[in-house]
C-alpha cells in the first residue's frame, strides 16, 4: 500500500524508511504534489512563496546516505519541513512576505536553520506570512492573502499564517514561526496544531527577520505535541550570535520528546484564568470549547482551578514595546545580511510604500514613534517585570504547574478583515514564560466550515517549563485526539 501521506508523523515516516516502504525522495515527491494541486490550485491556499527546488536532489543524497550508512542522518532524517520565510537561507531568498524584500539573498542559514539542516531535515520552501510579521491575519504584498483550510472565508492566523495553513493541510510533516506577540500560536489554534512559544533565551532567533530585540521568540508548529518536542529538541541550543541563549543553557532536558508522558494530568494543578475569556455571544463558542476541554483534563486526573488575576487588565495593556524596537531591530537586521541590502534602511523601506496597504499602516506608526529609548517604551519594560511577578506570585499563592485560557476568546478573523481581535498572546509575550498552544476542539459545523472552525488552548507555566507543558498537552492530545485533517486538501488520487 502506499504511503499514507496525510497526517504523518516523524515516527510514522521513519518507520516507513526503516522498513523499506518508503524514501524521502518519494516523500517529498508527495509533499510537492499536495503543494502543486492546493496552494495556487484548489482551493488557493496560497501559503507558499517559494518552493525549494533543490529540495529533491537533498532528499536523494539523504536516501544515498542512509543507504551507506544502514541508519539515520540525524533525529529528523528526511523530513520535510516549511519555513516561514523571514527564516534566513542561504539557498532561497528570505521575504518577510515583501515585494521589496523578494530578492534578498542572506549569505548564510539562521542558527536553527542550520540546526536542523545538519539534523537531517529537508527544507522544502519558504511559507506566506503577514508582512514582516505584524499582525494576526496572513496577508502580503508579495505573497496575498492565505486561507484557512478549515473554512476558506477565514485566514488562517497569524503572523505565521502560511506555515499554519501548509502544516495543516499535509504540505510537509514540519513547520517554523516567530512570535513578537502570538505569531506562532495564533496560527497553531486557528489550524488545529501544535504550537510553542518557548522560554526567553531557550532558542536563538539569529538570522530571523526581526521585529523586537525582548519580545521575539522562534518555535515549532506541528500537527501532534510529539512532533513538536522532537523539533523543539533540535532547535534549542545556545548561540554566541544571540547571547541570551546563555541564560537557557542547562535549563533543557536530554529531550522534550523522550520525556512526554501520557500520564502527567494525574499530578497536574492547572488554572484557567477568568480574565482570558469573554463573556458575551460572540465568544459562546470558543468558551464552549474550553469547557469540554476543562472536563477531559479533569477526567484524567488535573485539578482545574477557576481564578482571576486581578491587576492584569492594565498591565496587558502596557507591555509590547515592539512597536519602539522594530525599526533599530530591522535596521541591524540589513546591516548583518553579508551583502548589498535589498532596503538600505526602516525608514527606505516606508518611504518605498511598497507593503500591503494593513501593513503599510503599521509601519508607518512605528517609524513615528521615539525609538527603544522612549520613555514610554522603558515603561512598557518595567510593566514587563511587572507582569512577570504578578502571574507568577499568582500561580505560587494558588500552587499551580500552569495556567490555562484560549489562545483566542473568538473565532478566527475572515479573509480581508485587516487584523485578529481578542488574542490572548500577551500572557506569554509579554513575561517572557513559556506557553504551549495544542487543539481544543472545533466550533459548531457550517457551510463554509464542514468540520467547524479549531479552536486552540493554551498552557503557559514558569520559565523553561516546556517540557511540563508539553507533556500536559500530550497527555489531552492522547485522551481527547481532537485534530482532523482539513476537507478542503484531500489525499491525492
């Protein structure tokens, strides 16, 4: 029988290479058929910018390798991953989604990049993305607007949109983002994934197109929690490059994967935070979601704890000081390319007008805005301790392992609404903790939506608790097997 494609998993596709039944070139001839026949076909998902077209020749000499060698190159052998294309590759232009970026050309891999180059893992192209990552709804100049394979009236998340629609329609095992406020977690729970924010200083971000020098983080985007610790396991790693990957050294297991345990809800004490959720119509759905998510982890053994955090309102308010970092944050960005840039500056490329019209806007406020020194940014930091301090004395007062909420009080944003309103992202951007977004369920079934729009839940804990984390999401993936594929990408005929 063939290779069942759809759904795969790390463990499934090497197993298939181990007894024979498959090899990564005849994966990655699957991959890029599902690419060829949804992305700018079918239903238009349009969440590719570029495809790797080495990608084939890289999958051949891994074949050739694990022939010579009777064994695996590294933990992610063969497996295709999809980057989102502000990931530095010295092989693919990196975009940030821009037209005036489609021709820049890094001189060398990102940190994490390389790392899970040398793992094994083929890198099979660059995702669509909100341009230059600022905002929640997956639109660009360069790319357009990419679709929710679960109901194409909706985007797909965002900044990390089109790694969320490509991993969730079977476009390869693996994918990336990058989060300044909820980027790779918005699209975990808009595409019924798994997503992680991980700890401040846990994985480099060198060689990402960068929005914040304190709020960026890089992570992995996956279909089940186990694929996401085995691609969290390559990517942490100190990096001289980012020095505050100095402060991660130590914190991390031998391996997230090897440690997940179906059985860790029995001893877990999780609150699920009042402040999080809305209270009117329009939330009704996701909240209905939560419930049933608060009933199977309490079948198995946690203790849920309905809390409120008081103080928190106006504190979330007043901690992203993105906004005063990002043109400093770009600028060194440029200078660090190896090369002619493509831009010579922030303020060249607002003034070149060339972004989508939403992003254009957004652009435009922050190079009117004082810069990271602005007083009202040194406060935002301090509200960042803060915040800090309050969640985590909370959570010590009450003796929780973590705090639960939807990623979103609402249903994802429609195709052409110019941002995503009531994410909850803040609770991790803005202290730095670690946090896990996993799927939650679906809302009500529609015309547009056959299998209902996902609905994600997050876990956030202390710092470097991801592995706690994601052993708590496996062990409600493993219970409730919430995730579907979408109807709209079917297996291929």
């Amino acid at each position: 029988m063939p290779f069942p494609l759809e759904e795969a998993t790390i463990a499934s596709i090497h197993a298939a290479f181990r007894d024979g039944s498959l090899t990564a070139t005849q994966l990655v001839q699957g991959y890029l058929a599902r690419i060829e026949a949804y992305d700018r076909r079918g239903p238009s998902l349009r969440a590719m910018i570029t495809v790797n077209p080495a990608a084939l020749a890289e999958a051949a000499r891994l074949d050739a390798a694990y022939q010579a060698s009777k064994g695996f190159v590294g933990p992610l052998h063969g497996i295709p991953i999809i980057l989102k294309d502000n990931f530095d590759t010295k092989d693919m232009p990196t975009t940030g989604g821009s037209v005036a970026m489609r021709h820049s050309r890094p001189a060398s891999d990102a940190f994490t990049v390389d790392r899970m180059r040398r793992a094994g893992a083929i890198v099979l192209g660059k995702a669509n993305m909100t341009e230059f990552a600022r905002g929640g709804i997956s639109v660009s100049s360069l790319g357009g607007q990419v679709l929710n394979p679960y109901d194409l009236t909706r985007t797909p998340g965002g900044s990390s949109g089109g790694t969320g629609a490509a991993v969730a329609a079977n476009f390869a095992a693996l994918g990336t983002g990058s989060d300044t406020g909820q980027s790779i977690r918005s699209p975990a729970s808009a595409c019924s994934l798994v997503g992680v924010r991980p700890t401040r200083g846990l994985v480099s971000r060198a060689g990402v197109m960068p929005n914040s020098f304190i709020q960026d983080e890089v992570g992995p985007i996956a279909r089940t929690v186990e694929d996401a610790a085995r691609l969290l396991d390559v990517m942490a790693g100190y990096d001289p490059q980012d020095p505050i990957t100095a402060l991660g050294v130590g914190k991390a297991p031998a391996s997230y994967a090897a440690g997940l345990d179906a059985t860790s809800l029995r001893r877990a004490r999780i609150g699920l935070m009042a402040n999080l959720q809305g209270s009117e119509e329009r939330h009704a759905q996701v909240n209905a979601v939560m419930e049933q998510v608060v009933r199977t982890l309490e079948a198995h053994g946690a203790t849920v704890v309905r809390f409120e955090l008081a103080g928190y309102e106006a504190l979330a308010a007043n901690v992203s000081n993105d906004a005063y970092e990002a043109p400093a944050a770009f600028d060194r960005y440029l200078a660090g390319l190896g090369g002619p840039p493509p831009v010579a500056s922030f303020a060249a490329l607002v003034a070149s007008r060339t972004a989508h019209p939403f992003v254009q806007v957004a652009l435009e406020a922050e190079a009117a805005l004082g810069g990271p020194d602005h007083p009202a940014s040194l406060e935002r930091i301090r509200n960042r301790e803060r915040l800090r301090i309050l969640v985590a004395a909370r959570m010590a007062d009450l003796g929780l392992d973590a705090i639960l909420y939807p990623l979103q009080r609402v249903l994802v944003a429609a195709a052409g609404e110019a941002d995503q309103p009531e994410r909850n992202g803040v609770l991790s951007h803005g202290t730095g903790f670690a946090a896990v977004t996993f799927p939650g369920g679906f809302s009500a079934p529609t015309a547009t939506a056959p299998l209902g729009v996902p609905v994600g839940a997050e876990l956030l804990g202390l710092d470097y608790t991801e592995g706690k984390l994601l052993s708590f999401a496996y062990a409600f993936e493993q219970a409730a097997r919430v995730r579907k594929a979408p109807l709209s990408t079917p297996a291929l005929g």
